[in-house]
C-alpha cells in the first residue's frame, strides 16, 4: 500500500479542524430552523459572517449540498435550473431571540460540488470561496462528512495551485494568496471595494502562511525558501501555459455571472431585496428599489446597472 505523504496528512488534519471548529449558536440554531425536514449531505457556512462575527448588517453565507436536485424542497424549475447552471441561491430570514438573522443559502449537488472544485473547472467561484476557511455546521452521516471533507481539500489545494500560477516570480508566502483573490474577484462579475481579496487573506494571516507550501509539496511544485521569501521553480513556458488558460476562465467568469443573475429573477426569492443590500453594502452606493423593480427585476435591472456603472460600482484600481 501506498503510503500518505507527510504533507497530505498536514492539510487534511488542518482542514478537518477548521470544518469542526465550534461556531455561535445563532448560527447553528439558524440552520436547524433552515433544514426543517430536509435531509441533504450537509450544510457549509463561510464567508464575512464566519470572518467578522454575527452584527446587525451581517448576511451569513450557507452552502446546502444535496446529493441529488429533489432532496431540497423547492420547484421543478428551481431543481432544473440548478441542474444546468449551479447554485442556485434562496434567501432567508429567521429571528433567534433579539437577533433578526439574514442568510444567503446556495445549493449544490455532490457532483456539481466535486466538478466545481477540480482545478480543470472553468468557473472560478465555488474553489476560490471553498479555498478560504469554511466550517462544516451540519451532515447527514460519516460518508457524507467525508465526501465533503474531500471537497474542501480539493479546493484548497486547487487554490494553491493557481496562486503560483497567477502570484510573482518571487515573493512572500502571502503575496501569492493575495495575488490569486485579487485575480478571481477579478474574474467575477462582483460590486466589492478594491482590496477585498486581501481583507480575506488578512483575517487570517497565520493559517493562509502555514498552508501554502504543504499544499506545494503536495501538487510537487518545486520552490526555493529563504528568509521568509519563497521562489517557485517553474518555467517562463509554464507559466505561460498557466496564464492562457487563466484568459480562458477571465472570458467564461463574467458571462456565467451574468447568466446565473438573470436566472436569480425567475428562481431567486427575495432576490432584489438581496441585490440592493450586496450593492449599497459593499460599494456604499445607495440604490433606489421601487416596488416595481422588486416585482419585475429583469426589466428594471438596465437602468439601474447603468446607473451603477456610471457611480464607479463595477471598477476596481
């Protein structure tokens, strides 16, 4: 038998830890009150939540991971559109005591979830946000727990594996994780404030320096090591190889994005509610929602996507 890599058996136990570490029990009362009867593989919770803390403005980020499309309840075209163009994403609302908690809950299937995170994938946005940390609040069973275990290793590791394609000839452990959240912000079609990929990197400084090179030494990236700076030994060719495909996924990023936000408007309960919130809350520019927009979002939405660009939203320095 094969035996496991030292390095293998680092992340694997370091992600373990960070599935399991304890969370405030708002939110896990959250998620019971979000699960109701359903039975999916398990519930995922990341994001400025997990980073910051529960406040008044918080809007917690949930993935549901079902093993297939019927085992969330939800409409025959709410399971068909997320068969053909995942997540779908709900949004929800539920008061714990004195606290009125927001939630943004996408759903995957297992496979769409082992697709997403491979890194031959084309869309960027389930392992980059599945490469920060994550905690596992909910699972069915052990193989469940297990299935997504792996997962989240995936994505970590596909993470790291782009972040020395996409990060300096040479530099320190943290440039390479900045480089590579400032390029798939990039990707995305997202109204966050410049520097948000690093404000990621910066809430959890110790754990993305401790993780980086195991991660090399698993993917056999060779790299050199002195005085905290770290130079990978690959070739200009390589690199070259790395950063046409990386066009390929910077081309498809911004297209789905804009796909998966006209299917939102047929399968997106509450979705414009949610979409003025995400916009006023991290680019500061306030946008007007009449009751019209709210209940016609798709022909509403040119004005006020114009009007956005026009304020700076989509720019980033």
């Amino acid at each position: 038998m094969k035996s496991i890599q030292p390095e293998c058996k680092e992340i694997f136990a370091r992600i373990e830890q960070e599935l399991h570490t304890p969370v405030s029990p708002l939110v896990t009362e959250f998620v019971r009150y979000l699960l109701g009867n359903a039975q999916p593989l398990g519930v995922l919770f990341y994001g400025s939540g997990l980073r910051g803390g529960i406040q008044d403005d918080t809007l917690l980020d949930f993935y549901i991971i079902v093993e297939k499309q019927a085992d969330w309840p939800r409409s025959r075209l709410a399971c068909l559109a997320n068969a053909l163009l995942p997540p779908n994403v709900e949004y929800h609302e539920y008061k714990v005591g004195k606290h009125h908690l927001r939630a943004k809950v996408a759903i995957l299937s297992l496979a769409q979830f082992r697709s997403l995170t491979r890194p031959q994938t084309l869309d960027t946005t389930v392992w980059a946000r599945f490469s920060q940390p994550v905690r596992l609040i909910w699972s069915r069973d052990k193989e469940a727990y297990a299935a997504l275990h792996v997962c989240v290793m995936r994505a970590v590791l596909t993470a790291a594996w782009w972040a020395v394609q996409l990060g300096p000839d040479s530099g320190a452990i943290l440039d390479y994780w900045n480089a590579l959240y400032r390029h798939t912000y990039r990707v995305e079609l997202r109204v966050e404030k410049a520097g948000r990929g690093q404000s990621i990197v910066d809430a959890y400084t110790q754990r993305y320096a401790q993780l980086l090179l195991p991660c090399w030494q698993m993917l056999n990236i060779p790299y050199r090591s002195q005085d905290q700076i770290v130079t990978p030994q690959i070739s200009h060719a390589q690199k070259l190889r790395a950063m046409r495909k990386w066009s390929l996924r910077a081309a498809c990023g911004r297209p789905l994005n804009i796909m998966r936000l006209l299917k939102a408007a047929y399968t997106f309960t509450g979705g414009a509610r949610y979409a003025v919130w995400k916009v006023q809350r991290h680019s500061g520019i306030e946008v007007p929602l009449s009751p019209f927009a709210e209940k016609h979002p798709l022909l509403a939405a040119p004005p006020i996507v114009w009007r956005l660009w026009q304020q700076g939203a989509f720019k980033r320095k």
